[in-house]
C-alpha cells in the first residue's frame, strides 16, 4: 500500500521544477554560475533542439 504525501508535496515539487526551468539552483534559488550554467545552457539548447524536431515530424506527418 502506498504512503500517503505530505501536505505540500506537490508545492515543493513546482518550486524545484521552477528554479531548474529558470536556472536556478534547485535548493537555494541562486543564479546557476560557471560550469553549472554552461551544462544547464546545453540542457536547454538540447531540449529545445528535441522540441522543435519533434514538431517537424508532426507537420511532415499532417500534410502527408
């Protein structure tokens, strides 16, 4: 049986999401500097990259 969630699982959860999506350190909030602003720099390029091929193939995949 699973355990019941704390109160404010859900709140903590969108904070973390938030500050990773802004470039924030996830625990203190503060700016990503240096090498941890370059990974997190890449990750996004990435993801974008990722985002914006998958909407290709759904246009390619309409029109046909």
């Amino acid at each position: 049986m699973a355990r019941p969630k704390k109160q404010g699982y859900s709140e903590r959860v969108e904070l973390l999401r938030t500050r990773y999506e802004t470039g924030q350190d996830i625990w203190t909030g503060n700016d990503l500097e240096n090498e941890d602003l370059a990974e997190w720099q890449l990750i996004m390029g990435l993801r974008e990259a990722e985002r914006i091929r998958r909407e290709g193939r759904e246009l390619a995949t309409h029109s046909a």
